[in-house]
C-alpha cells in the first residue's frame, strides 16, 4: 500500500515523536542520518527540535509519509537558500524511510514526493541534497533523477579511520 504524503503538516507531539523514533530507527538501521549508531530517541530529539524551530520561523519545510496504519514512516525536510543569489533552489535534508519499509519502494515514492513539494513552491527551480559515499546513496539518487555536481573526499568522519565523501547532488525542477 502506498505512503500518503504530507507538506507542512501540523506539528503535534504524536507527530514529533513519530519522527523521533524514525530518525532512531534509521539511524540504528546504519542509515546515513547525522548520527552513527547506536542512537537513542533522546539524542536525536534535539536535532528535530533545530528543525521545528526553523519550520516556526519558515525556513524549514517537512514531508511526511504515513503508512497504512497512519504511522510515520518516512520524512524529508525541504530548507530554504538563505543567500540572496541562491533562493531559487532548496535543500533536502534528512531523508528516511522506517527500515521496516525499505525495499518496497516507498523510497522512491519519498523522492517523487520530495520533487513535487518543489515544483510547488514558487520560484523553485532545482533540489540539492548531499549524501554519504561509500553506501551506494548515489545510484539510488542517481534513479530519481538526481546528478551528482560535486563530492569532498573524506569529509564525513563515521568513525577513527572511517572517512566518507561528501557528495553533492541536484535535481533540476523545469
């Protein structure tokens, strides 16, 4: 059963804590999130808190998928450029989906979803994101019609001696 999407849903403490507890789950599934493994609802409770009071001051845009039992099961966060020559495109930021999930699609169904969001906002021409290399997250945005434009050698440190590229895709919208 497909994921229904949501843009800029109402922020409700069900909500918060349903991406809390995906954020962990991916994370602690080895997903390339901002955290290495192992990971605690608790520590990743801040990073969210960032992103809400950004999505208060309307910076930050959300995505979210829900299941078919109405759970969060995958999110992205569209951010706006804030240099005066960048407006026209966006980042994407913390892409998830439940680990329960992954494999049926609904990766890609986020991706598809994630392009829509952009193309609805005006003035909005390309979608940028960055990945962690070495996990094949370049063939899978590569699938959904990104390009990659850059990387930076071992700039992402997972661990002592376990460094990863930082590379840099984009995803035209016209």
């Amino acid at each position: 059963m497909p994921l229904a999407f949501r843009l800029d849903p109402a922020v409700t403490p069900e909500l918060r804590d349903g991406i809390v507890a995906l954020w962990a789950d991916v994370s602690n599934a080895g997903g390339a999130v901002g955290f290495v493994p192992p990971v605690s609802p608790e520590q990743v409770r801040p990073e969210l808190l960032k992103h809400l009071a950004g999505m208060a001051e309307g910076r930050i845009r959300l995505l979210v998928g829900r299941d078919e039992r109405g759970a969060v099961a995958a999110t992205a966060f569209l951010v706006h450029n804030t240099h005066a020559l960048m407006r026209h495109w966006m980042w994407v930021y913390t892409v998830m989906v439940h680990p329960r999930h992954q494999g049926a699609g609904y990766g890609r169904d986020l991706m598809a979803a994630v392009a829509a969001a952009g193309r609805s906002l005006d003035g909005i021409e390309a979608l940028r994101l960055t990945c962690r290399g070495g996990l094949g997250l370049e063939r899978f945005y590569t699938s959904c019609g990104y390009r990659e434009v850059g990387r930076v050698p071992g700039a992402i440190r997972v661990a002592e001696g376990d460094d990863r590229d930082d590379v840099f895709m984009l995803l035209p919208l016209n």
